[in-house]
C-alpha cells in the first residue's frame, strides 16, 4: 500500500467533487447507511452536500483494493449532529457516478492522521 499525503487527499477531493457535479453520487444499497441516514433526518441528497464539505483533515484511511468496487476507496470521518459518521467512497468507473459505500455511524473510534 502506497503511503498517502495530504496531497493526494486534497486531489482526490478535488477530482471527486468534480465528477460529483458531472456525473453524480450512488450510494450502495446497505441498510446500515440508510439506517444512519433516517437516524440523522437526512437523505441521500443531504448527505452528498455533506461528503463535498470534506477536506484532508476529514480523511482516516486509503483502500487500494479495487476488486469489489472497481475504484480505489477513501475513508473519512465527519462529525454530523453529534455523531461520528463513517464515509467511504470511491471515484467509481470512468465516465460514470461516484461511489459512496459506506455513510454510517463509526464501528470504532476513527483516527485521523492529518488533524
């Protein structure tokens, strides 16, 4: 696994919420993200607001491993209403919609290595 810089983090963000604006958000079908989101009062439109707020010192960890998603996947942590929110997402396929795999409450504490 190659090691992350804050660099790359500001240019993922940066390529994600450009093609968020093209081409959209799909969030994965697991109702653990819709379970969170009704637990917040928010939906799937709230929440892609949310996920183009993130900066650098939102993100937790870098997931190389493409074989279920077809993208490298970024894990972030937001405070949302007192909540630690898990949020994982992905640039998805050329040409096609961003991916959010995950948007639920943190299992664990989430360590953050740029705050």
């Amino acid at each position: 696994m190659k090691e992350i810089t804050i660099d790359d983090v500001k240019s993922f963000l940066n390529s994600m919420n450009v093609k968020i604006d093209i081409y959209g958000m799909v969030f994965a079908e697991r109702q653990r993200c819709q379970e969170t989101m009704r637990m917040l009062g928010i939906n799937e439109i709230v929440a892609k607001s949310i996920i183009k707020t993130l900066d650098a010192t939102d993100f937790s960890k870098y997931f190389d491993d493409t074989t279920q998603w077809g993208c490298d996947l970024w894990a972030f942590g937001k405070d949302i209403n007192g909540e630690e929110i898990y949020i994982k997402i992905g640039l998805g396929l050329p040409n096609r919609q961003t991916v959010c795999v995950s948007f639920h409450r943190a299992d664990f504490p989430i360590q953050y290595p740029f705050k």
